[in-house]
C-alpha cells in the first residue's frame, strides 16, 4: 500500500493515472507520518520513505532516499525476494 497526505480524490487520480493496482491511504493529518518519523515541521511535504513489513508485522527494509526514486523500489523488491528464497 502506499500513503501520503494527499486528499483522496488526488490519490484517485494518481493510482487511474499510474495504474499502481495497490491501495493508496490518505494521512492528511499526518499521523502515520508521525508514528514512522517521516513527518516534517510545519506544511512540508513528509519524507519519502519505503518500509517492507513482514506478515508478523516486523520491519524487513526501510528505504529513504529523496534524491534517488528507483532505489525505493528496487530494494523494495530485493528484500520481497529475500524473504520468498
């Protein structure tokens, strides 16, 4: 799932324009932000941050890049594959 503090309607838009298949989250208040450090001061936008979360709800990778987009996704992918071999 992905989530941001973007309105609803703007996740809608953004998942019919990217065809992602996954569920966007809307944390307008910030508060899932807040809980994983992610949350700047004042109306900035929240960092970007990735977290692979096991089915036992523990944190496999955290990815925080905000200069290279693809390395989200990437090591997102490689921890996938670590936990499937």
């Amino acid at each position: 799932m992905g989530i941001s503090a973007d309105r609803v309607d703007r996740q809608k838009e953004f998942d019919e324009a990217n065809g992602l298949g996954f569920p966007l989250l809307s944390d307008v208040d910030r508060e899932v932000h807040r809980l994983f450090g992610t949350k700047r001061i004042g109306p900035l936008p929240g960092k970007r941050a990735t977290f692979v979360i096991g089915g036992d709800r523990r944190l496999i990778r955290s990815v925080r890049s905000e200069t290279n987009m693809l390395t989200h996704a990437d090591e997102a992918l490689e921890a996938l594959r670590e936990l499937s071999s």
